[in-house]
C-alpha cells in the first residue's frame, strides 16, 4: 500500500483554512520524509493563493525550500486544469509556464483535474507535464447523480489514460464515497486499466475510513491520509491506524514510532497555533448525508441563509439543490461549480420563483463558459438565460456559437 | 444489518463523563425509538454510579421512564459479571438481586463480561438473567497479547455459549482490534457457532469505522453506533454514515431524515451543555497505537506522571507495561486491571527497582482476588508477593490455597 501525505496542502487547507506557513513546515520535513510515504502532497490548491493574500509569502520560494529538505519522498501538487491555482480559465501559455515552473521548481506529480470532468479543461496542463517529464496523475471528480454512474467514471478515465495520464485519482471531495461504491469503481478500474488508483476522500461525513477499506480490499494503489493532528474532521483519514492496521497483520514494516511521535507532538502545536482559524470539528457532519452537499458549500449556505434571516428555509434550499444541479446537467459539486450551484438554489427558494434571478456565474456557465456539463443542460433554462435569438445562435452554430456567446 | 445505540450509557460515558442526566434523554425518546436501531444500550457502565454520585438521580427511576418510552425497540445493559456496575466483587445473592430487578425494570438484553474473561465471573450473572428471560449476551474482552490468538477466543467462545448466552460481543474497549483481525475473527466465529455476533470497539485511535466495516464484511450481526454528536472522539463510531452507505446500496431502507435531523440537533445541544466534561478530541489519539493501551488508562498515567514530575519518563512506563501484562499473565487492559498494570508500571519506573513496591491491588490480584488470568502469573512475582511460607500454601493447595490467602 502507498500513502500519499496530505497534511501540507489538503490537511492544513480543510482544518485551518490552509494557514500553515512554511517556517511552521520546516522543522518537521526531515522527519516526514523519513516515514516512507510514497508521496507529499505540498503544494497547488488554495496554497498558491493563501501564501500570498495571507501569509505575505512566495509560494515559489516554500515549494524550493520543501524541495531542498525532502530528498526520499515524492513531492505533489493540486491542479484545477485550465484554472489551475485560481478561479477562472488562463490562457494556454499561462498553463504551460505555470506547469513547467512547478516542475522545474521540484514537484515530480501533477494531479489535474477539472470539476466538470470535462477532460478539453485538461489538455494543455497534461500535454505541457508530461514534456516536463512530470508523472500526471488525472483525477476523476467523484460525485452522485443519475449520469454519475460506473461507466461513466470508466469512460472518463478512459478519455484521461488516452491523453497519457500515468495514474488515476478517484477525487472525492465532499466524502459521499460509499465503501460499496468505492469497492465497485475501484474493481472496475483495476479490471479495465493497468496504471495505479489512488483514492482521495474526506472525513465530513464519516464515510472515508471504511470507503478506504473497501478501496484498499479492491486492490487501490494508494490512498491520501493525514497525519493525525491534521486527519479526520473536513480533511482526510489519519494515516497512523491505516499503517498500524497494516503492519500489524505483516503486509508492512514496522512504523518508526519515535519519528512519528516527533511529527504527531510538531503538527498537534502547529493545528493549536492556529485555531483561531480551526473547524474545531470534534464528530461528523451528518446532515451532508442528506444534503448530498459538500461540508464546505454547506456551511456556506447556512452562512449566506442566516445573514438574509433565512436559516429555517434551509430544508428548501437543501431540496432545490439537487434540482438546479439536474437543470445545469448534472455539475459535480466542486469548486467552482458547487457555490454556483448552491447561490442559485439560495437565490431560487428566495425569490420564489425559481431563476427568476440568474446569477452572472450561472449565465456564464450556460454560455459554456466552464467547460461541457456531464449531461445536458435544461433546454428552458438556456432559452430563459440566453433570450430567443442567442437561443438560436447557440443551438445552429454549436461550438463555435457558444464560443461566441461566451465572448460576446 | 443491526444497530445498537449507545447515545445513552457508553457515548456520554466515553464523551463527557457520563454526565447526560434523564431529562436530557426523555424528550429524545420518542425520535430514538422511531429510527430503528435493534437495542439502546441505556444503563450499566458508569451510569449507575455515575447517576446516584454526581447527577443526585435514580438509575432505577431513569430505566423506568426510558423503558416507559420506548415500545419498539429492546434496551440494554452493560454488566460486569460479578463487579456489576461497582468495583468488587458481590455476594451471589446480591448479582442474582440486581440482575432481576435489572430485567424487572425493562432491560431485555443484558451483555456481561469480566476483564479477564474469566467465565467463573460470569456464571451466576448469566444465570439469573437466563431466568428472567432476558437475552443473555456474553462479551469477549478483546486485548492484545501472545496468549489472545484465535484459538484463545474461540474457546472462550464456546465456554460462554456452554454457559447458555444467546449472543457474543466481541468487545475492544481500547479499539485496537484491526480490519483484519476483525475479519478473521468474526470469520471464525460465525463458522464455528450459529448464534448473533456483535461487535464493540471506539474510535480512539482511528481503526474503529474500518473495523467495522471488515467486521460487516465477514458477517457480523450487530454493531454498536452512536448518534453522531457523541460518536467519534473516544466514543463508538457514528451510526448515521454507516447506516447511510449500506441504504444507498440497497441494503437497507432509507432512513427517516427528518428523525434523525431532530436526534442530531438535540444531542448536539446536550453535549455542549457539558461542555465542561467534554474529551473535546478533534482528531484520534495515534499514540495508543504504539503503546497499546486504552485512551482513559494512557490519559491517567499522564496525570499521574505529571503530578510526580515525571512526566519525561512516559516512554518508559510505555515500555514498562507490556513487561507488567507478562508477569501478570496478560489480563486485558480494562477495568479494573488497566488501572492495576498501569499503577504498578509507574511505580516500577519510578522506584528504579521492579516490584520494590507493590500496589495493594496488585497484590490482591496475585492471590486470585479478581479471577484467574488469561496465562500464569509469573512465578518469581508470586513468590515476591507472597512470601514463601505463603507460596506454599498457594502451590501445594491449588484453588483451596488461593481462597485461604484471599481470606485471611
Ligand atoms: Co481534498
Ligand atoms: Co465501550
């Protein structure tokens, strides 16, 4: 079995709004990297932006000092396909200087992905890894809907394997992996491709530890965990029991306790420093099992509902989010499409009557401006946002149409 | 399959000192029974003692108005054979007393277990409980240790269904029973007898939900859950996920949401109105894993070391313990005996010389007082203990040696 450590991206980015500093990193990274982990991931997702909007610091710079102090251990990053550390589409030379800094800087694993699954968003950060001789890792979007089915995963991570991808990620941002389900994609994977899963989920709502199980019983490759101060709560399993569980029945060499004592004592004064900023989660959040909603996107919701004086129609929002997902086709909800998503259904129980406020995001969304939805989009909800006569734009002219409107 | 609820006697025990007083349980009630959970463990444990020490209540008058409640499903108990729910050992008449009136007051199911699975512990408990109808459940106490293989439960396994119980819990009070071992050791189980085999674990140092799930896999019948708000932390692992998944698989009725979100909102209040007894644990505790001991027995050497001024000499205690199990005879590390080896581990790391002094109870351990170990006590300790005209009494008598010395 292969762990691949999250606690210097995912970890600290889901429990302490992803304020660890390099100089908290530093004194633990001889010691991590002792531990035999297959790979770190250290760097991309919201690190990028944090490091600068926050902590005043170079994102560039931590990734070259990690580097420097990690010389046995894989170093990884998060990458949002075409927008890859921020929040909207790049141009393609953007991507391609963006990909090759990283590797030149040190990463050896690119984990793309795109929330739509829509493998177009993706091809220009795998093409340009892959000349940077990086291993890319495509990552698929896990999520539930009637179009999200086994096929379908199978299908796209046929597309990624085709675009060369070296290893597939099962993504499963909002922790709604079931065991079975994962026993089931994970078999089917394995059955039909040959390059290494690797299992990625969340402890939101309680489902990770036994989906892991279930994923490692039907031959995952490697799975994400934390190190205990930054497992559990909205981040990943500790990784401690999963070892302990494994070396214990001799599929494992013994852990070096003394490091991981070292590391457990570091991260437990690190998680403390900065619990100003902590979830402060001591269980579950049960309700996201109804809500079929992220944690995040839900205590968004519940935030944006309280300050209008609406937090008793949250069952109503809860119910309209899995109509507004149908009627845009299906969006896995991830960012961005999750707060696009969950502002529109806000937007729907609170006017009334549904789109009859539109956000900017959900017209662009329509325009094609995120990519190609898993299913089609409500063709009423496209004639509504776009009036006739784009109508007609969109529906003769195809691609080109929407490229159009899009840039209109 | 089939859950049990632990909400009322070993979530709260485990979260916040059993501190959950009646009137924060009625108006729970009426939801709890709607869920459909196969038993509610609601008394036994700490909360008798609990109940009459701290919160000035009845647990007589608690049972009552709980089994007044609830209509559909059965309630449980947790009895420790001949301590009960005290810390010695009771006249037989006094077991055969509360036992009855344990059933007359509305429990259904009552599981026993002695700390050293000593079955002789057990019988006049199983006994009387046999003839008042209620349904027996004998527990394993699970433990690590060269003498606990397999083959050790299975025989004493079979002692218990000798002995008339109607099911076997297998019961990790430190959490510590893997995936695998739970697989193999359900696996045995189920082959071997044809009664329910329920388990019994906590999630303090995270194998908990993973077991569980190995444990469903090889067949187990029942599991023991918690409502969320007390789940997680040193508690069981959280009913809602796990019920949640087999659901969505098919393998379960959907759950009535709406009762849970009730339960959910409820006991989230409860726990932070005893806030000032919470564990607050936001993630496990992985050092357990190395050292092999329950949460609440390694957090008492903590405060005890601490309060020496020894606190720096943690290790080896840790070290020291192992050692003490040994002599001992490898009594599971759960109450009483937890204490016992970890008192005495203290002491010899703090003294320098092993066993220059001896704790009361170790002593009385020695001579039989709290049953007969898993292995033979090592025979240099007895002879330290005892003395040698004592030790000849204790040899050359057996059984009639033992009592005699307990006695006098
Ligand atoms: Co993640
Ligand atoms: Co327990």
């Amino acid at each position: 079995m292969n762990f691949v450590d999250t606690t210097l991206r995912d970890g600290h980015q889901s429990l302490i709004a992803t304020r660890m500093s390099t100089e908290d990193m530093l004194p633990a990274l001889d010691a991590i990297d002792k531990v035999g982990f297959y790979s770190m991931e250290v760097w991309g997702g919201a690190t990028f932006d944090v490091a600068v909007r926050f902590l005043n610091e170079d994102p560039w710079e931590r990734l070259r000092k990690i580097r420097e102090k990690i010389k046995n251990t894989k170093l990884q990053m998060l990458l949002r396909g075409q927008n890859l550390v921020g929040y909207r589409h790049y141009a393609d030379d953007t991507v391609r200087l963006f990909v090759r800094k990283a590797v030149e800087n040190g990463l050896d694993i690119i984990r793309i992905f795109d929330a739509l699954n829509d493998e177009r968003n993706l091809l220009i950060a795998i093409d340009e890894a892959k000349k940077s001789n990086a291993h890319v890792q495509g990552a698929i979007s896990y999520t539930i809907s009637p179009v999200h089915t086994i096929e379908y995963y199978l299908e796209y991570a046929r597309k990624l394997i085709e675009l060369g991808v070296d290893s597939i990620c099962i993504k499963d941002m909002a922790g709604l992996l079931t065991p079975k389900d994962a026993y089931n994609l994970v078999s089917a994977l394995k059955k039909q491709f040959s390059i290494p899963i690797n299992v990625h989920s969340h402890c939101t709502c309680g489902l990770a530890p036994a989906t892991y199980q279930a994923a490692m019983d039907a031959g995952a490759d490697i799975i994400d965990t934390a190190l205990s101060p930054f497992a559990l709560g909205t981040s990943q399993p500790p990784f401690e029991p999963i070892y302990y569980a494994l070396s214990k029945n001799g599929d494992l060499p013994a852990l070096d306790w003394d490091t991981l004592d070292f590391l457990i004592d570091h991260f437990t004064r690190v998680r403390q420093k900065y619990a100003a900023f902590d979830v402060k989660m001591t269980t579950i959040d049960p309700k996201i099992l109804y809500a079929q909603v992220p944690g995040g996107m839900y205590s968004n919701m519940v935030k944006q509902l309280q300050e209008q004086k609406m937090a008793h129609r949250m069952k109503e929002v809860l119910e309209e989010i899995p109509r507004v997902q149908k009627d845009l086709g299906y969006p896995p909800l991830v960012t961005p499409t999750s707060q696009i998503v969950g502002v529109q259904a806000v937007l729907n129980v609170m006017t009334g009557e549904r789109y009859s406020k539109v956000t900017k995001e959900v017209k662009e969304y329509v325009k094609g401006f995120y990519g190609r939805p898993p299913a089609p989009i409500d063709p009423e909800l496209v004639k509504k946002i776009l009036g006739d006569e784009d109508v007609l734009i969109y529906v003769i002219l195809g691609e080109i149409g929407k490229k159009y409107l899009q840039k209109r």
